[in-house]
C-alpha cells in the first residue's frame, strides 16, 4: 500500500490535470506487464505497439521505462507543466530538467557512487541523455500513441469535466472517495492500493489528479516535487482502445419512440450527452464518423435540445432541459415498450 496523508490546505488545492507523457510511460509499463497478451481492451493497440517498438530504432530510449524498477527519481516522469499540456509542451520540460534536479532527487533512490546503468549517463551526459529520452518519447508517441490520441483527448476532457464538477459541487472529500477502486481515502489518508508499501506526508502542498487511459499499467504517484504530490487513477473510456468495437446495437423497430422522431443517430447522440462530450469523443463511444456526429449536433443545436461550450481548446456539448426531457420522457418509452 502507497499511503499518502494530506493536511487540510493540501487536500483543498487539490486540482485535476491531463498528461500525455504520463500516458506515454504508464503504457509502456502495460506493455512490459502483459509481455505475452494485453487485456481487453488494450489488446489490439498492444499488438501494434509492440510493432512499434520492435521495427522503429527510434523509439529504443523508452525502453528506460521498463528497466527502472518500481521506484525511480520523479524528473523521469515530471508533473504536467498545465492543466492540458501537449506532449511537446512536457517532453520540453523534459528536456529542460535543471542538473539540480536531477542531483537532489537521484539520492533517494539510489547510492550516487553506485548508480545503476540505465541512471548514471543523466548525471554524467545530462543533457544529451535527456534529449535522447525526450527524442525517443517523441517517436513512441507519434507512431503509438498519436492515432488514439484525438479520441483519447476527448474522453479525457468529458472525464476532467466530470471529476471537476464533483469537486466544486461536494469537495474534495467527495471526490476522492469515489476516485476509483484501487484508490480508497480515509481522511486524512489517500492510499493507493499496491503491491508496494511505502507512506508519505504532505504538507502545505497541492494535490494533482491525473485521469490516465493507461492507467491499467500501474497506478503511480509522484512525491518529489517540493510543492506538487500527484497521483494517477484510471479514466473511463478505456474501451475507445478497443480493436473491432462495434458500433451499438440498433433498437428493434418500432420499439424506440425517440428515435422515431428525431432519428436513430440523433437519438444515439442525445442519449450520449448525458454527460457533456465533445464530437470526437461521441464518435469514440458511438462508433460514428466524426462528420456524422457533426450533423446530428448541428440539427440538436438547431433544434434547441442541446448547447455547446468551450473548454480551452475544445468545445463540449452537453443536454438543454428540453433534450433532458426528451431523453427522460419520451426515450423511457423504449424500456416501457421492450419489456
């Protein structure tokens, strides 16, 4: 068990955030712990990112990940420098770890006179070791992780969206006790269910949420940083990873009221925003073209049953009172009718 105890100004920063290079490494420590067959549903990208690894030299410097053990200083792994980072705004930060860094938090890991391989060139070759890594995350993320990434930026975003609302609607309490099922507070205490046992304290810092698709991979934490303790948890949308994901089953005919009138695929995609989503996301979940999602929004907009707002760089959709009660209303006939 990892425990993690928390004094009150730190639980009440506690602020969420996504990280594509946390991605990065927790997928590969999924790959290197299901070395013969991924899960379901990571199975299919598995295949293709073992490919990945196996065909393109480029990639070889991420192997690090695999041969560090289950504790290593936390520059290999930064806190995300924004709420939404890219990773190019990350493997910059990367790049940019300070020598100090790396000599202040070595030491609690490993002996410095006796420092294992794969550690001892970012002491020895700083920077160009970090640019290795850097360049290395680079083309692992392009060819791997790249293709997913749109689908899993979205559900990411509905997942932030979702766990933020928790936040400022019940507080932090509320939100962490229902974080997930590996993941159990007890004030003042957050423990993170793992082989490991280790404890810390935080103090007058800020707690960091981080929702990972990749999370399967290892539930991690990061507790260097002098004002940042930030740990990982699983994000739904997992599925979206899925190879052959069928698209979901049509009702029987003359079954489904609403989507008599307004159309099955309008119908899909109002049933969907039961949490807000953006186009890409509903795409992911429904197994639409983005194009198509595109035109059922623009009908519901149209229509009044929908409204649409930006989050940063996307935009979110989410149900008007009268597409609640279409949803409510005239889509309860379906089960009513089915029965």
């Amino acid at each position: 068990m990892i425990r993690i105890e928390l004094d009150e100004p730190t639980l009440t920063r506690t602020r969420i955030a996504t990280s594509p290079l946390w991605e990065a490494k927790c997928s590969l420590y999924l790959l290197e712990r299901y070395r013969d067959e991924a899960p379901w549903p990571y199975t299919g990208w598995a295949r293709h990112a073992w490919r990945v690894l196996a065909e393109q030299p480029a990639t070889a410097p991420v192997r690090i990940y695999t041969r560090t053990g289950p504790w290593y200083p936390d520059f290999l792994g930064p806190v995300p420098p924004s709420a939404s980072p890219t990773i190019e705004e990350e493997l910059a930060a990367l790049r940019a770890t300070p020598a100090e860094v790396i000599a202040e938090q070595v030491p609690r890991y490993h002996d410095p006179d006796d420092l294992p391989e794969w550690l001892r060139p970012f002491v020895t070759d700083r920077q160009a070791t970090l640019d290795r890594l850097a360049d290395g995350l680079q083309a692992y993320w392009d060819a791997a992780l790249a293709p997913w990434w749109p689908a899993m930026r979205a559900a990411l975003d509905e997942e932030v969206l979702h766990r933020a609302r928790a936040l400022a609607a019940d507080g932090p309490d509320a939100l962490l006790a229902d974080l997930h099922e590996r993941v159990r507070w007890e004030r003042p205490v957050l423990t993170l269910v793992k082989p490991s046992d280790r404890a810390f304290r935080a103090v007058d810092q800020r707690l960091l949420l981080i929702p990972l698709i990749f999370s399967r991979g290892a539930l991690t934490h990061s507790t260097d940083h002098p004002e940042i303790i930030a740990v990982s948890y699983q994000a739904r949308g997992s599925a979206l990873l899925a190879e052959g994901r069928p698209a979901p089953a049509a009702a029987e005919p003359g079954t489904d009221r609403l989507a008599v009138l307004v159309g099955r695929g309008r119908a899909q995609v109002l049933r969907a925003l039961a949490r807000p989503a953006t186009t890409a996301g509903l795409a992911a979940t429904l197994g639409l073209a983005p194009s198509t999602v595109s035109e059922h929004l623009a009908a519901l907009l149209s229509a009044g049953v929908v409204h649409r707002r930006r989050v940063g760089r996307r935009v979110l959709y989410s149900l008007e009172p009268a597409g609640l009660a279409l949803v409510t209303l005239i889509g309860a006939g379906t089960a009513a009718a089915s029965a």
